[in-house]
C-alpha cells in the first residue's frame, strides 16, 4: 500500500507554485512584459495544476465546490477560499506586470500574504488530526512553509538568499523526522487506552478486524520498513537540500554555465521534495492502525 499520488503531486506543486508567486508579490524579481509571462506562466501552471490535482482524490470531485461552504469549521475550506483569492489577486498584479509593465505594490504585498496563507492552511488539514501524532504537531506547518519558502526562492531566481532558506527548510526536515519519530510512542496511545481496558491488563487484538483490504487500511494505514525509510530520507534531503545548495555555491565561469547549475538545483529540489512528501504521507501513523496490528 502507498499513499495516492494524487495528494503527493497537490502538496508538492501547490507549495512550490504558491511560494514562486509570493516572491512575485513582492517583486522578486521585478520582472515585466514577456519575461514576466515565463515567471507567472510557471507560478500558476504549479499552483493550478497542483490543486486540480487535489480533486482527484475526492470521491466525489464534481462537489469539490461544496467545501468552499465551510469556512468557518474546516481547514480544507479555508485553504479553497484563500487559494481561489490569491489566484485572483496574482491575476490580477500579474496583468500590471506583463501587459502594462506596472508593479502595483498593495496589490502584490495582498497575492504575497493569501499565498503564503495558502500554503499554511493546507499544513493545517494534516496539523489538525490528533488520530496522526506525527502529523499532530507544530512543526508540520513550519515544515510545508519552509519548503514553499526554500522552492519559490529557487524558482524566482533569488540566488542569495535561495541557499540559506534551503538549509533552514534542511534543517527543519531533520527536526521532523526527529521529533515525528517518537511522536506516536509519545501521544500514549495504544490498544489499551483505544478500548479502555487497560486496568484488566495486557490489550491485544484477537483476530484482525478484516480479512482484505478496506478504505481505512488504503489510506490511512502504511508500512515502510527502517531501512527504506532511513534510504529514503538520505535520498530525499540529498536531493532535495545539499545537492540544490552545492549547485547555488559551486563557482562557475560562464553565465550559461550557472543557469545550467540553477536548473540542476530546481529539478533536484523537486525530485527531494516528492520523496520527502510520499514520506510524510507513508509514515503517518494513524491511531487505526492498532485495530489492525499494524503499530
């Protein structure tokens, strides 16, 4: 069983497309005309792409708008909402940017904040589910801002400050895998405490719940070995952080030769950041998964 690809490509393409056009919010850079295009065309290809990705793993993708309604109660609400606004304010600045080669300042400072806010109100649907402890805790959300932070300084091309951004999203990965791993073990939940028969002793399930697999067990519900994992994440920070920093600091003679290198720094991040999402998503220990012998 793996996690569907679906939110994988959503929470990986959404981050780096939302980050990208809040350095173009704010300027960075501060291009116009037909390079302008180029810089938006990707901005909103990822963003867009990222979101309608989304909708393939709802059961029912044609009510997909239905939870726009709900605003008040949910974090998915608030994430359509705020995504829907930031789009609209981006198009608006990115029409000033690219057809009348004006930077209307309020209005990008706006499309910044809604896409930095995206970003986090989708680190808040997995923040929110105390039934997944590693998920459960506050450095999830400073994990899906870090990358969209680190990612859209790669793609808007801000060389300097790039590099220190990917070692702070680095280094936040590290704690979360650290902090994550003991995060079920710490939450004190178990068969006992699920079925509140701990005080007549040892709790352990007499026969699994289901002979085949079911919705719970595809979804919520995976297993990966220490040695894939711990390969994983040598893979996923490799890519995603010392390769794409190497790439930025590395000196090069020629100007074709650093965009060549930037290139390799964007494509590798990519590839490091969806081995680091398949992980979070593969490494989510439901509390369901006891009823299953699975934890």
């Amino acid at each position: 069983m793996h996690p569907a690809p679906s939110v994988i490509v959503f929470t990986t393409l959404s981050g780096l497309g939302f980050g990208l056009l809040a350095y173009l919010g704010l300027g960075y850079p501060p291009v116009t005309g037909w390079v302008a295009f180029v810089f938006y065309a990707i901005g909103f290809g990822l963003a867009v792409g990222g979101l309608l990705a989304s909708t393939f793993h709802l059961g029912r993708p044609e009510r997909a708008w239905r939870a726009l309604t709900q605003w008040k109660t949910s974090w998915l609400s608030r994430e359509g909402l705020c995504a829907v606004a930031a789009l609209l304010v981006m198009g608006l600045y990115a029409i000033g940017a690219i057809f009348l080669d004006q930077h209307w300042t309020l209005l990008g400072l706006l499309g910044a904040v809604l896409s930095i806010a995206t970003v986090f109100t989708t680190s808040m649907i997995y923040t929110q589910l105390k039934t997944i402890p590693r998920w459960n805790m506050p450095l999830t959300p400073v994990l899906f801002l870090s990358f969209s932070l680190a990612g859209g300084a790669l793609l808007a091309g801000q060389e300097r400050l790039a590099p220190w951004l990917l070692l702070v999203a680095g280094a936040v990965q590290l704690a979360y895998w650290a902090k994550g791993d003991q995060a079920f073990a710490s939450s004190g939940t178990s068969m006992a405490t699920a079925t509140g028969l701990g005080d007549r002793g040892a709790v352990r399930a007499f026969e699994p719940p289901h002979t085949g697999s079911n919705y719970l067990l595809r979804e919520f519900v995976h297993v990966v070995g220490r040695k894939h994992a711990l390969k994983l994440r040598v893979i996923a920070f490799g890519l995603g952080f010392v390769l794409p920093v190497l790439c930025l600091w590395l000196p090069t003679e020629s100007s074709l030769a650093k965009h060549l290198m930037a290139a390799v720094a964007v494509l590798a991040h990519l590839a490091g950041v969806v081995v680091s999402r398949w992980l979070f998503f593969a490494q989510a220990e439901h509390v369901v998964g006891l009823y299953y012998g699975k934890r």
